[in-house]
C-alpha cells in the first residue's frame, strides 16, 4: 500500500522530480528505472523535499550500483587494453566488495585500501582458485548478483604473502601485467589506474637524476656510435631513469602457470636476465626508490609519504597518500557518473571534491554521491 501511494505521488510532484530521480539513479546505479519503480517514486518526493543526498543513497544502496555501475567502474581498470568488455575477475570483485560497508565498523570502506590492502573475496565462503577464473566467469556468465551476502571480504590475501597491495597484488592483475616481461609494467598499470598518469606524462629527461637503477636490458647506446648514445640520454633514460627504481618493488613477484608467484628474498629470475649493458643495475631486492619527485612531477603527484621502501605494499601505500590518488579518483567518478571528463576550468570543483574525499575516509560510495550532485553534473540540487 505504500508503494501504491508514492507511486500515485509521483503525479503530484510533476516531471522535473521524476525525471531527475531518473538521472539520478541512471548515472550511479548504471541502469534506467521502470516508470512503475517505487524506488524511483521515493526518489522523486525525497528531491521534492530536496533531501538530495537521501535520494542518492537509495541508488547507492541498490544492487545495480554493485553489480553493473561499480562492475564498469572497476572493469577498464582490471586489463591492459582498458576496456570494459571484460569477464568477471578478482580485481573487479575486491573493488566492489571493498565498497560495501564493513559490518565491523559501520563505515566504508577506504578506497586507499585498492592499493594498499590485505584482503580477498570469497564467493560463497569459498576461496577463489589461484590458477585460474573459472568461478567467477561461471558467476557472470550466471548473472549472478553480488551482495555482502555471497561476496565477502576475508584476509590476508594470500597465505605467508606479507606484500599483499590490494588490486595490485591480484591474480588479474599480475596475469596482465607480470606475465613475461620485467615487471615495469606493474608500476606503468598501478600509476595509469590509480594515479590517472601515463608514462610518457611523468618521464623526466632531467640529468641530474641518477639513472643508477636502470638494469641491464637496456642498451645504454642503441644502435651504436654517438647517435644511439644521444637516444639514451634524450629518450630511453627519459623513462626507465624514474620508473626502474619503483620497479623494484616487484621484484618478488610473478606470474607463473597461470597463478601469481611470491618468492621472498628471491628476485624472478626474468628482471636480470636479458643483458645489453653489462654495467647496468642488477636487482638484489625489493627496496625502492622513487625519483618522479622533481620539476613536474612534483605538482603533478603531490607526495605525502616515504619516498623509499621495500616491496608492492609500501609502494602502494605511497600512491594511495599522495594527492593525485584522491584526484584521481575524482576524475575517474565524474567521468563515469557525469559521462564527460572534467574541464580545465573545473580545477577548484576537483580539488573541492578531493579534498572532501580525503576527509571522508576515502569513501567510494560518498565520492559517486558528492559528484553525482555537484552543479555541473546531473542538475539534480539547487
């Protein structure tokens, strides 16, 4: 009998409410309502009422916000070629899952804990495989609805694993990654999804920075003669110079029949293997330095802790307190809920935003509902 009464009214409240009920829903949640929702009735009277961040949480707190909006949020992120098209995996399922609220607490979960976290999921209390999808994309494939019901958040990640850093030590993420290679690319994934930068953005041709951790791979002379040695200096240290001592940070890790590989106080063997400089960098361990620290970098990264370390986790947790971690996040959502990347002339909405999100303890779910009703998204508040 409630849902019949709010359903007739919506009438009174006229297009304008229930259309941007709609909007609203549409954007967080991924999906359209039927016209005949009770949810979107309710929506509808509570923007009437202009309880704005009321009619929010009722799309946060749907299934779809879960299992559609989040899945494509979390999704592009999950794969080399950055596509959403993608099955079910362990990456996407620890995103949303750390999204929902931790029944200890009664808080969220912090988005920080992405890169920096000890936890994996169960699926119905039962651990997913290390070699392989296939419960997952029989999940999918089953259209399964996750919930905190069958989705749950268990630790540590793994069993004697002391360098867990939550999506960037997951299965998915380390088969896309650390597969061949010598794991650079690990640091060029965690820095594109996390800190929204590119490697061609952060390389640095400043010579005063030490290229002492450029390994062996890499031909101090390309070609030969002094023009392979300019190419060095101007282009090939440019990018290994600042990304070969984070790179270290792996250095434990790796992919290996089809399942992540941790191999304390043993290097994987494919990091000073290939040799074309003999008087390069040999990889002893997993401590790290990070050197993207100036001209730049430094306004565009805005470091706020350790600058060395040992192993993914610490790493991890410099990404996640450094300022372009929480902006980010900000771009990532607005895109995603405002379907449009954020304009130049919207430098003090970002900071705003990021800023709040800090202060919020970095809530995802706060985050969707903060952009989702700033005034140059949606249009849902005054």
């Amino acid at each position: 009998m409630v849902g019949l009464n709010l359903m007739l009214s919506v009438q009174g409240l006229g297009d304008n409410s229930v259309e941007k009920a709609q909007r609203l829903y549409a954007r967080i949640a991924g999906v359209k309502l039927n016209s005949n929702s009770p949810i979107l009735a309710e929506m509808a009277s509570l923007i009437e009422q202009k309880r704005y961040s009321e009619a929010a949480n009722k799309a946060l707190d749907s299934n779809d916000y879960y299992n559609i909006s989040l899945f494509q949020y979390f999704a592009p992120l999950s794969n080399r070629a950055e596509v959403s098209d993608v099955s079910l995996n362990d990456f996407i399922v620890m995103g949303i899952a750390n999204t929902f609220t931790d029944p200890a607490t009664g808080k969220d979960r912090p988005y920080t804990n992405l890169v920096d976290g000890d936890f994996r999921v169960q699926l119905n209390n039962q651990d997913l495989a290390s070699n392989n999808n296939t419960a997952l994309t029989n999940a999918f494939n089953a259209r399964t609805i996750l919930t905190p019901l069958n989705l749950t958040i268990v630790t540590p990640q793994r069993v004697n694993f002391p360098d867990a850093a939550g999506l960037l030590t997951t299965r998915q993420f380390l088969q896309e990654h650390a597969t061949a290679g010598t794991n650079r690319r690990l640091v060029h994934y965690a820095f594109r999804e996390f800190l929204c930068t590119d490697i061609k953005e952060w390389r640095d041709a400043d010579l005063s920075i030490s290229d002492e951790f450029v390994t062996r791979d890499v031909n101090r002379s390309p070609g030969g003669g002094a023009a392979g040695f300019n190419q060095y200096q101007t282009e090939c240290r440019t990018c290994h110079q600042v990304q070969d001592s984070l790179r270290n940070a792996f250095a434990y890790h790796d992919f290996v029949n089809n399942a992540p590989v941790y191999m304390p106080g043993r290097v994987a063997p494919k990091i000073n293997r290939n040799i074309e400089f003999q008087g390069g960098f040999v990889v002893q361990n997993d401590s790290w330095e990070n050197k993207a620290t100036r001209n730049g970098n430094a306004n565009r990264f805005g470091w706020r802790g350790p600058l060395t370390g040992n192993g993914a986790k610490s790493l991890g947790a410099m990404i996640a307190k450094s300022e372009r971690f929480a902006s980010c996040a900000v771009e990532r959502v607005f895109k995603h809920v405002c379907l449009r990347a954020m304009d130049s002339s919207e430098g003090t909405l970002k900071q705003t935003l990021a800023r709040n999100f800090e202060a919020d303890g970095y809530s995802l779910r706060g985050l969707f509902r903060s952009v989702a009703l700033s005034p140059s998204c949606l249009q849902v508040g005054e």
